[in-house]
C-alpha cells in the first residue's frame, strides 16, 4: 500500500483488512508520525546494502498516504469484526482451473449470502484477494470458496494449485458487495453467474430455501462449453429439492452439442427467461457485469430492479461500495429525549466496544 502498487480490486481488499485494524487499535491520525517513522527504519534495517538514504522520504511519505486510506476505510467500515484465522478442510478440483475449498473458520462468522470477504494466504502474506462463500449458515460454521486460477494472477494460481487440507487462510470481514437479497423485497428473482460468479447467488439461492418466502428463482449459470461447467452436482441437488419455485437453466456460448436451447452467451440466456416484475442480480467476471451494466437497461431490465456485483474497477463502482457500507455501519439517530439523558461526557470508539 505504502509503494501504491497492486489492481483496484486488491488494494480495496487490503484496506478493508487495515481499516478495521486500524479501529481495532484505536488508532488516530497523529499516529502516523510513530507508524512511519518505524515502517521506514524497518526498511533500511533489512534492505541492508541496497538501501539508499534518498528513499527515506519516499517511505514514509508512502505510508502517511497508506494510513490515510486506512483511516477512511475505518470511518466507512465502522466498528466490527476484523481478523479470523480459518483451517482449509477440503481442496476439490472442480475444473482444470477451479478449485473448491471448504474452510472452518476458528470462531463463527457473520457472513451473510452474497457477501465478499478479503482472504489472504500466508504463503503470500499481505496479499489480499476478495472471495465470496458459495453457501449459507451451515451447523458447522463451514464456508465454500470457489477459486479460479487466473493465468497473470499472483494469488489465484497458489490457491487452485498449490494450498492443501491442514493449511490456514486469513479471512477479513465480510461486506457488502451489491448482491444483497434484501435489495429485492419479496419480488421473484433472476440471477445469472459467470465462472465463479455462481459462488454468491449459489449461497442467495440457498437462503431463499431456508426461508419462509414464496418467491420463484432462476438461475442461469454460464460456461463457454459443458466441460468448463463446474459445481453441477450442487446445481442438480438444489434443483431436484427445490423444482417447486427454483429453475436452474444452462447457458453455453461456445459448444454447438448441446441443446439448442442452451446454446447463447449468459446475458442472452438470461433475457429470455426474464419476466416483468423479477429482480435481476448479475455475477461474474468484471467485463461480463459491465457488459451487464450497459445491456441489460437496454433490453427492458429496469435499472432499479438490477443489481451487479461490485468489481472495483470503475471509480464510480468503488464509490458506491464505499456508500453502502457506510450507510449500513452508520448509527440510528437517537430520539432527542434520549440524547438529552446521554448528555455526559463521551466515550470513545475504544469505550463503547
């Protein structure tokens, strides 16, 4: 963070992480002057013959700036839970570059489905990646991620290829990514993933069926042919209990053996099976949502009925995160009577928690 180095999506994972420590800590600004000051002797000390006395400044004015971002992530974030070691249970090949890990996490964790969390392994410590658990409360704590190794990622690769059962992950805490099913009221719902974009609505799905609601789901989950389609055991067992109100529809844009009916890329798939009045949640990879952005308004989809997952990569996008997490973490104004009875001297963040 102090070098300025590293894509949207991590950078805003990282300072998630540093944003509730720097809560956790009861940190403030004037703190910078200690932090820097000792991120920068911590450098010369181990960069040894390589360091030269010029970068001093550059260091330290790196990390004031990293602090900053740290210290705005902890106002919008709010107090809540920052760091918890998780035990890799299971490692399943899903595809030949999708991995399925199964996590325990050490102590049960608010996690609501359609929800990401920064995950980090210690095999590359301070490299945060954003993950969303593919299922919803389990009795045992237990959550799925589904991975995919990105050939020019640096994380992705170490997860799918090389992490094992017995191993431990750094989880952050859970937020809002735009995948909320609070956001669709009662309304029946259209959900389309790509790639490992089933992962949230997977879990979305899996609320609804631990619900009262009577709403109907469909799912259109996509692939490029049937052998890059990954977790369909999953996919048939949610179908075969839940037939009455949830369908699960194929999607692939590039194999020309399957049904006809099946054949299309996701966006197109998932327009035919729209109807008016549903709420529409897109997941996946970033160029599909913003293909999602610009197409679905276009095609009939009204633009407050349809939600896409937050990737991070468009300011305005990172913006409007910022927004929702703020306003979910922000206070309840109190009414004026009970005000006036709290009217004594203030606690602090550290007091009040």
């Amino acid at each position: 963070m102090a070098a300025g180095q590293g894509d949207p999506p991590a950078r805003r994972a990282a300072l998630s992480v540093a944003g509730r420590m720097y809560r956790r800590f009861g940190l403030y600004p004037y703190h910078s002057t200690v932090i820097a000051a000792a991120v920068v002797d911590t450098v010369r000390r181990f960069a040894g013959t390589s360091w030269d006395p010029g970068q001093a400044g550059s260091w330290e004015v790196g990390c004031r700036r990293a602090l900053r971002l740290a210290e705005r992530s902890a106002r919008a974030l709010g107090d809540g839970p920052h760091l918890t070691v998780a035990t890799v249970v299971a490692c399943e090949a899903a595809a030949d570059d999708i991995a399925i890990l199964t996590v325990r996490p050490a102590r049960r964790l608010r996690c609501l489905p359609g929800q990401a969390m920064p995950v980090c392994t210690p095999r590359l410590p301070g490299q945060w990646r954003w993950l969303s658990p593919a299922n919803a409360a389990r009795a045992d704590g237990t959550f799925e991620f589904h991975v995919r190794a990105i050939p020019t990622g640096v994380v992705s690769p170490v997860l799918v290829e090389q992490v094992r059962p017995g191993e431990v992950l750094w989880l952050g805490p859970a937020l809002e990514v735009g995948l909320s099913l609070e956001q669709a009221g009662d309304a029946d719902l259209l959900l389309a993933a790509g790639g490992t974009g089933l992962a949230p609505l997977r879990a979305m799905v899996e609320q609804v069926a631990a619900s009262e609601s009577h709403r109907r789901v469909t799912l259109v989950v996509g692939a490029r042919t049937l052998l890059d389609l990954y977790d369909a055991v999953a996919l048939d067992k949610l179908q075969q209990a839940h037939g009455d109100w949830l369908t699960v529809v194929l999607a692939f844009s590039d194999d020309r053996d399957v049904e006809p009916a099946a054949q299309g890329d996701l966006l197109s798939v998932a327009l035919n099976h729209h109807r008016p009045g549903q709420v529409v949640f897109v997941s996946g990879p970033p160029g599909l949502v913003e293909t999602a952005r610009q197409r679905l308004p276009l095609a009939g989809v009204p633009s407050d009925r349809l939600h896409l997952a937050t990737t991070f990569q468009r300011v305005l996008d990172s913006a409007q995160w910022m927004s929702r997490q703020r306003a979910a973490h922000s206070p309840e104004p109190e009414p004026a009577n009970a005000a006036a009875a709290n009217s004594g001297p203030s606690r602090s963040t550290r007091d009040a928690t």
